[in-house]
C-alpha cells in the first residue's frame, strides 16, 4: 500500500516528499460514525490528519481527542477561515451534514484545496 503524499505541483504527479496533510469537517460526527471512521482511514493510508472542524470548539476538542488513540493528533478549529489561515493544508473531507456542504465546497476550492 503506497501512503497518501502530495503531489508535485507542476506535474500533478506523487512527489512522495511527505504525507498530504488533510482536515477532517465533521470529525466528531459519531452518531452515524462517519468522521471518526474517515479520519482514522485517511490516518491509515498514510495521511497526516491536521486538523478537525466542529460546529464548536468544544465539539472539536472532543474529535481531536477521540481520535488520538488511533494515533490521529489533530488540531480541533470551529471556524474554517482560522484552520485554513493556521494549518498548512494540501485537502480536505466534508464529512459535516450534508446541508453544509455547499458551503465548505465554495470555501475549499477559493482556497485551493483539494476535497
């Protein structure tokens, strides 16, 4: 299994440099277990999982640190301008409800990120 790295901007190809650094939106989504389980998968592949957002910074702090006995030490941010501003992101997985999307989509791809 090859990890997850960034790709060389001007090739598009894996650069294998290090590993792509991803934010997980709706990490603490544990009701259906769709934000653990995808930031524990992205972990596994050989991503580095930087960051979480929550819809409080309380409810970041409780993903981030849900996340760090599977070896996921991730930054908890409830405001999404701060984590883009703070964190050096190459991606990010909207895993928030599906209302929200839009929304994260429109702020992701202004800001260059892959989603």
């Amino acid at each position: 299994m090859k990890p997850l790295t960034a790709a060389d901007p001007d090739t598009g190809k894996s650069a294998g440099k290090h590993p792509i650094q991803v934010a997980v939106i709706g990490a603490g989504r544990t009701q259906n277990g769709i934000g653990p389980y995808i930031a524990k998968y992205f972990q596994k592949k050989g991503a580095r999982v930087a960051a979480v957002l929550g819809a409080s910074l309380d409810s970041a702090r409780n993903a981030a640190a849900a996340l760090i006995p599977y070896g996921v030490k991730a930054n908890p941010y409830a405001d999404f301008e701060t984590l883009i501003r703070e964190e050096n992101l190459e991606a990010v997985v909207i895993a928030s409800p599906a209302e929200t999307h839009h929304k994260y989509l429109s702020q992701a791809v202004a800001a260059n990120l892959h989603v």
